[in-house]
C-alpha cells in the first residue's frame, strides 16, 4: 500500500513538473510580453470626459504635419480610407484636427457645427434601485439639428 502511494505522489508530480528532488522549471521568457491594443481592464481605464476636447494649437503658422498611425479599430471592409490629420485656422493660431476613417469615394466632407453644451450632466440623485445606472446625455445630429 505505501508503494501505491509513492508512485501516485511520484507520478503527480511527473505530470505537473514538481517533484520532491527537482526544482520547478525555470520560464524561458525573462520579461512579460507587453500588449499595446487589445480590452483594457477597468482598473486601467480612464473616465469619459464630456467636455470637447481641442487638438493642439500652434499660436504661428503651422508646423510640418505630425505622423499618424492609423487605428486599426474601423469598420469591416475595404470600402472605407483613412483621412490624415491637418492643421486648420483657428482662434489663437492653428489647430490640430485628427485623422479619421471615411467611407471611401467620399468628396465631400460635412463639417458639423460645435453642439450645445451640455448642462445636466450630473445623476439627478440616488439610484431608484442596485440595478439601475445613470447615462449621461450627448448630442446627435439628426436632420439638420442636434437632439
């Protein structure tokens, strides 16, 4: 009986790499493998801001264009072209305006103009109950106008 045992403990610890001799293998890989996109835990994840935004303001004329490196988060399919980032006249010198991506065969871009701002962005008060979450408002444009 107590030789049944020795193998048993002698044959775990075969299969998982431990034994009572031998020390458990050492990794190969020294460092961890970084990853550079990807879902982003919410311990990592930074607050929305609802506030715009301004790109970065040149107060002369503006510099070379800066170097984009289109995402690779866009929509499926060959149909659509990346629009590489400009800088345009802006109050207080020239603006940065981000590249994008834009169905493809487009001409002619529809600038918006900026929304309203937006007031009520605070919960109203406690939740009415434990599932129940607050969804701050935003603007849509729809037919000509925001909602």
């Amino acid at each position: 009986m107590h030789r049944n045992c020795t193998d048993l403990i002698m044959a775990m610890g075969a299969l998982y790499g431990k034994t009572a001799e031998q020390p458990p293998p050492i990794p190969s890989e020294g460092q961890p493998e970084v990853l550079t996109r990807g879902p982003v835990n919410e311990a990592f994840a930074q607050p929305i801001k609802l506030e715009d935004q301004p790109g970065l303001v040149a107060p002369t004329a503006p510099p070379a264009n800066i170097e984009e490196v289109p995402p690779a988060e866009r929509s499926a399919g060959e149909q659509f072209a990346w629009v590489p980032g400009y800088w345009a006249k802006a109050a207080g010198g020239w603006q940065w305006v981000a590249g994008f991506w834009t169905p493809a065969g487009n001409n002619e871009l529809e600038y918006l103009p900026a929304p309203p701002a937006l007031t009520n962005v605070e919960p109203p008060g406690p939740p009415p109950s434990p599932d129940k979450i607050w969804v701050p408002p935003c603007w849509y444009w729809h037919r000509g106008q925001y909602i």
